[in-house]
C-alpha cells in the first residue's frame, strides 16, 4: 500500500516553515491521538502516520532529501519512517511539544486516556476544606485545662440527594467540555494553561436538575457538637489541630476516593480581672494599708488555683516592691512544673479619716520634719534643691 504524502498528512503547503508546520502537527496530534478515539481500531496507525510525516519533515536535512526522492529517500535502510523522526512514543511527541512525556502523563494528561495522567487526575484522592474556629476561654481554665463542647457548622453530604447534586431520578452526565477529567488546557503560543472547567466547575460532570436541598452543589453544612480538650497552661494564640474534623470532600467528582479535612482551633485566652501573665508567669498588683507597708505584717493574696497565699510585708515597704511566690503561676504545657507568681506591693494612701486619726497623723508629721522616716523624700528634695541653686548661678 503506497503511503501518503507527509505535507499531505499535516495538512500544509511544501513551503510552510517549521513554524507552521509545528502548529499543524500540534492541532491535528490533539485531534487525532488515539486515547481520544478508544473505539476506533485504525486510529493509533493514523497517529503513527502523523508522527511520522512531523518527524521527517521536522528534520531540516531529511526534509530536503523527502523534497528530492520522495519515500524512496527513507526506503532500503534509507531513513527509517517513524523511527527516523525521533519519536519512539506518542508521549515523546508530547515530550517535546509540551514538556511532558512519560514522567509528565504526556497527552493523556489533557484528554484522561491511556490510563494517562488525565485518568490518574480523576483518581487522585480529593481533599476537603479545613476549618477555623475561634474559641475563647478565662485564664483559669487555662491554668487548669478544660474539655469543652463547641457547635461547629461542617459540610456534609446533602441528605437529599446523597452528596451526588441532582434530584432523586435525576441524571448525572459526563461533561461533554472535558471529557469529564475537570480541568481543560488551552494554548497560547509555546505555552499550555490549564484550568478549571469552565462548564461543570471543575467536577467533570454535570445534573440535569439540580437538588432543590443543596442547589446542586451535593453538600450542606451542618450544625455538629464535638468535644475538644483544652490542655492545661495552653497560651493565648495557641492552634489547636483536629484531624479529620473539618469539612467533607465533595461527592462529585472524587472518583479516586475522599478525605476530610481538619479543624483548627484557635484558642484565645481573656484578661484577668487579678492576674496579668507573661508567659508561665503572673503578676499581681496588690494595694496595702500604709501602717501596714510602715510597720511591717501579713497580706493574703489569691492564687489562681483559686487558693490563697499569705506574704509577709516587711517594715518601710514601698510601693513597686515586688515580691516572689515560686511556684503558684500559670501551669506549663505538657509539663507537671508552674511558673511564679509576683506580688507588686501598692502602698495605699488613708482616705476618710476620722478626726482623731487625723490628729495622730499630724502629730506624726510633726515628728518627722527632719525626713528621718521618709528617705527617699528627702533624697529628691535634696536634688530638687540642687537643681534651684544650679539655675540661680
């Protein structure tokens, strides 16, 4: 059987450039590839024939010679047909052309034949979305640990239709646009995009009469109770991650199998209306009465164990003294060890006093004129006054 001629083949003129001749082979290699004709027994020859015409005339001196001699150039050991264009497989044409090849899935990348890289897409496991949830806790349960119900809203399969879309007796169709792979590619010059499909959304299908429950997307969301264990000494900021708990992945669409995605939760911790943390640690500012702070005793601070504490005040106490309770702060996570916790001593000013309080105290004043009791007055008015006599000069 006498073969045809290559230009003929490509579909072009015997002065088109390499160009030109690239573009054909392209366009007619994607029409004609025979994971796209799996029913037709003489398509992969009408390949092999394309495959080869490219590969000659592709060929800048085994053009010329297919120009002089016709097939008679390539006959009796002369050039070798397919085999002397470079090709060994269809994937190799693709290979050059587009970057793909055996590694890549090549064309059945594009139109999901073969058991190509297309094929393979479909059955690629689909994943559904992760969630966030914002949950607020008190600094003590913080220090304690809790376990807490929350109401997450998670996507389901829609009850109605099964997670399929359509109405019960409703059709399911393949998408005629991309063969029902999901994703469609366009070229532009050397360069191949791919993308969603525009039709069915990238499922690679679609319902004649979509669910009236979910509106044909095959999910809901659904109000679900899960208990989350809050760790003791968990900080504000924290994530907390569970796995499996987030949203199902959709029904349609997922011919290689689905996975859950996860809940991440998002822990806030709120301000003490006593304590004020700093990592393991807290502080406490605690105000003490001035005869207190002047002659020395005993306070008893609240610790956020919900004990408490007596400290013991030494005489001449002032305020911004801070004192160390080791081992009563914020519980470390993972950890059986606690931070501290610092007592920041307030002095409190006496207000409201009685008439003979006040006689005991300006009979207290007039004692100390000589700041013997108060040394750190005496000691800024002792710069203050230098301060005076500086400007003076």
């Amino acid at each position: 059987m006498s073969k045809r001629d290559y230009y003929e083949i490509l579909g072009v003129d015997k002065t088109a450039d390499e160009k030109t001749m690239k573009s054909a082979f392209r366009k007619k290699a994607m029409d004609c590839h025979p994971d796209r004709h799996p029913d037709d027994p003489d398509a992969e020859a009408r390949f092999k024939e394309l495959n080869e015409a490219y590969g000659i005339l592709s060929d800048e001196q085994k053009r010329a010679a297919y120009d002089r001699m016709g097939h008679a150039a390539f006959s009796q050991g002369g050039g070798g047909g397919a085999g002397a264009g470079g090709f060994q497989d269809f994937n190799d044409i693709f290979s050059q052309m587009f970057g793909g090849g055996a590694a890549g899935g090549g064309f059945a990348d594009m139109f999901g034949g073969g058991g190509g890289g297309g094929r393979r897409q479909r059955e690629t496991v689909q994943r559904g979305s992760d969630l966030r949830y914002e949950l607020d806790i008190t600094l003590d349960e913080a220090y304690a640990g809790k376990d807490i119900d929350i109401t997450v809203p998670i996507a389901e399969d829609c009850e109605r239709c099964d997670g399929v879309g359509a109405e019960p007796g409703a059709s399911v169709e393949t998408c005629s646009t991309c063969a029902g792979i999901g994703r469609v590619r366009t070229q532009k010059g050397f360069f191949t995009m791919e993308q969603a499909c525009p039709t069915c959304g990238g499922q690679g299908e679609y319902v004649s009469d979509p669910c009236h429950a979910c509106d044909g997307v095959g999910q809901t969301r659904q109000e679900t109770e899960l208990d989350v264990s809050i760790p003791a000494g968990v900080e504000d900021g924290t994530r907390i991650r569970l796995t499996g708990q987030g949203d199902s992945a959709p029904k349609r669409g997922s011919g290689g199998g689905r996975q859950r995605g996860d809940l991440y939760i998002f822990v806030g911790v709120k301000s003490h209306e006593l304590f004020e943390r700093d990592g393991a640690n807290l502080f406490c500012r605690a105000p003490v009465p001035m005869t207190v702070a002047a002659l020395g005793g005993d306070i008893e601070i609240p610790t956020i164990d919900g004990g408490r504490s007596k400290i013991k005040v030494s005489d001449g106490s002032q305020t911004g003294k801070r004192l160390r309770l080791r081992g009563k702060g914020m519980s470390i996570l993972r950890s059986e060890k606690r931070g501290d916790m610092y007592v920041e001593l307030a002095v409190e000013t006496p207000s409201g006093l009685s008439k003979r309080q006040r006689e005991l105290l300006e009979e207290f004043a007039a004692e100390g004129d000589d700041h013997s009791t108060s040394p750190e007055s005496k000691n800024f008015f002792d710069k203050a006054k230098t301060f005076w006599d500086g400007l003076v000069d």
